[in-house]
C-alpha cells in the first residue's frame, strides 16, 4: 500500500499498516486533514460481484478515539473526508474501503475476479476465477 497505492503526490493516506486476525482485517495509518491524523479502522471483507474486495469497517477511530459512532451520529462518513485516486486501486464508499485487485499491485497485472476470500492470523488469501473461460 504505502510502495504503489499511496506512493504519489499529495496522496490523502500514508504510514499504512494492515494486519489480519480470523475473519477480520485492521488497517492503520494516518490521514491528512489540516494535518496527518491517525486512525484505525476494523471489520470484514467480502468479494463484491464485480470481483473487486469490500472492506465494511464496523470500528472506526481517529486520534485513539472510537469515532464511528459520533460520524453515525452526525452522519458524517469516512469518503466524506478522504479523496483517494481511484485510478491506483482503493476508493471509498461511504465508510467502506474498496479495493480493486488487478489495480493495486504493480505489474505484472494480476487479471480475474475475486470470488472468495479468507482472513486468518496474519493473512489474507484471495481466490481469483480464470477470465479466460
């Protein structure tokens, strides 16, 4: 994340630290706003139709703080505060992080859809279907 996806100017996030626990996936890192803030978020990943990752956050904090609650509660949600380049592999939508597979990892290309995923201590398996059937 932090060598290609988060690797060019002005990038909205650095110092990114994912780390895996069964079922669940913790990314960490710092955010700028008026200036480089820390946060955390954790929860589950799923594949999404298109073949892309879903990454649905059901803990947010910033600061060291737990901070989903009060952005629910004032409706304010994480893509409302981060701009990421689409075009490199991650997007936000809504709090949920996006991930597209065949853009995120310097060449050669990775091509196919994620079908499935698995999240045990300390790794994550993608299983890809062919696109060449």
């Amino acid at each position: 994340m932090n060598k290609y996806v988060f690797n060019y100017p002005e990038a909205p996030l650095k110092d990114i630290e994912i780390s895996f626990q069964p079922g669940r996936v913790i990314m960490k890192g710092k955010m700028k706003q008026v200036f480089w803030v820390p946060f955390e978020m954790e929860g589950a990943v799923q594949p999404l139709p298109d073949g892309n990752i879903k990454l649905t956050p059901d803990k947010i904090s910033t600061l060291g703080m737990p901070a989903k609650g009060l952005m629910d509660f004032v409706g304010l949600k994480t893509s409302q505060l981060i701009n990421l380049n689409e075009s490199r592999g991650v997007k936000m939508e809504g709090n949920s992080v996006i991930m597209f597979p065949t853009r995120m990892f310097p060449p050669p290309a990775i091509q196919g859809k994620v079908v499935s995923t698995k999240v045990d201590q300390g790794t994550m398996t993608m299983f890809f279907d062919s696109p060449f059937r």
